[in-house]
C-alpha cells in the first residue's frame, strides 16, 4: 500500500483524521445512566475516564449488554461502570501513522481505539476514519 504524501512532507498520521468531539463516561457513573448515553447518542461505546482526565476504562455495548443480563438475574441495576468497563484499554498515539494504525486494527477486535498523546486522551479513530484516510490518500 502506498500513501500519497507530497516530497518533504510526512505520512498522513492518526491525529489527523481521528474524532475529538468525544462522549466520555465517568467510572463512578451507574451504569443504566451511561447505558442511556450511548443509546441517546447513538454511539456504540465511550472512553470511560477519572476525575483528572484519564482514561481508565472503555465501556461498549457488549459491556452493557453483559451488565443488563447480570442485572436481569440478580435484580442489581445500580452498579458503577468501573465494575463493567474494559480495561486495560488498548490505545493508538496521535503520531501513529495510517498504515501502522491499519496492521493494528487488522490484529485486533477493535472497532476503534482512543487516541493518547503523552498519556492524555485526545481522541479516538474508528476502522471507517481509517478507511476514509486511506482512500483519500491512496495513489
């Protein structure tokens, strides 16, 4: 695969096609209010980070999907989302270029990753930013 980058220039990089406006959970949120977020907003998941902005945790549908069944059988609804999250979480940094971005989705699961630079989220880019990136720099 070759990018098109103009002489002297660098490879297209994942901060520059990522998601910055991010719907963020909070560990201590109980989890049928964070379940309604990702439902009102349409999303499939959110960075789940602590009081001083890290993150901690990523919480998807599938973790609300095994947090309802739970619920459903032990009559519990009023757990956190620290207790259903994912974590470690697996991340990109911002620098990272497309085509390492790429042989990383490709190895994993993910539909997408957060995006760190020093340590702090940024963002987050999904396999369709990537595929966007990759069409529009293809040559």
């Amino acid at each position: 695969m070759t990018l098109h980058t103009a002489p002297g220039t660098a490879r297209p990089r994942v901060g520059d096609y990522m998601a910055t406006d991010l719907i963020v959970l909070r560990p201590e949120m109980e989890i049928l209010h964070a379940m309604t977020v990702l439902l009102e907003k349409r999303i499939s998941g959110a960075p789940v980070v602590d009081a001083e902005g890290t993150l901690v945790g990523v919480l998807s549908k599938k973790d609300c999907l095994r947090a309802a069944l739970h619920a459903a059988y032990h009559q519990e609804w009023g757990s956190p989302v620290a207790r259903h999250m994912s974590a470690p979480v697996e991340t990109l940094d911002v620098d990272l270029d497309l085509v390492t971005a790429v042989e990383r989705f490709l190895a994993s699961p993910y539909r997408r990753f957060p995006v760190l630079h020093e340590g702090q989220l940024v963002g987050q880019i999904s396999r369709a930013d990537l595929l966007r990136a990759l069409v529009e720099n293809w040559r």
